[in-house]
C-alpha cells in the first residue's frame, strides 16, 4: 500500500464524479464543488458513478499525483449523496484512507478503548 504524507489533510468527495476526468478536471471539481485549493498539498478522494473506482489526487510540490484503484468485486464503501446534499465532502483519518483503498468499511473503524497504565507494587 501506498505511503501517505503524514500531516496531510485528506478529503473525501461525496458526490460521484465522471471519470474520464483527469489531472485539470477534477482540479476544476476541486475548486467549483469543494471550495478548495487543489495545489494546497491536502489529499482529494473522488468514486465513480457505479463505486468500484478511486481516484486520489494532491500536489506534491512539484505537480500532481494521482492514484486510480478499481475494485474487481463489490464497491467502495461510500456516504450516501443526494441531490442538493449541503456535504460536500468528508474528512478522513488515514487510517480510514487506508481502510478505504483496502475495500473495508471505514465508517465502521472503531478506537479500542484506552487503557491508562497503573503502577503495582
């Protein structure tokens, strides 16, 4: 699996997107739908209309990379997205990133319960 930049913010598009789009289009779909700057080195997640395709993409400093996955069985799991939704976007931990290109649930991801250490003696 790919190694993400730690520290960097990673947005998750709700609403599907045509993939025929490349590097400039979902730049546009950066800029228009999420309100964001696509050269902010922040991570952009985007899905197919039929959810077994993935798209990242963030600007490294010196241009963009982009990572395309499809999935051979099942779908991505992805929020629900209607028409006129307000939520544009969903922010995501790395770990739900990494869940996420590994086919998981990552709205399912729960923390264990911290345990606080004591001293016995």
């Amino acid at each position: 699996m790919i190694g993400w930049p730690t520290g960097m913010a990673i947005h998750l598009a709700v609403a599907p997107v045509d993939f025929r789009k490349a590097f400039d289009g979902l730049c546009i779909e950066i800029v228009e739908v999420l309100e964001r700057d696509p050269l902010s080195g922040e991570l952009f997640v985007f899905r197919n209309r039929a959810g077994d395709k993935l798209k990242a993409l963030y600007w490294d400093g010196q241009g963009f990379v982009m990572i395309y996955k499809r999935l051979e069985k099942g779908r991505f799991k992805w929020p629900h997205h209607a028409d006129g939704d307000a939520e544009e976007e969903v922010p995501l931990s790395r770990s739900q990133l990494q869940a996420l290109f590994e086919g998981i649930d990552w709205r399912r991801l729960e923390m264990p319960p911290r345990c606080l250490a004591t001293a016995t003696g």
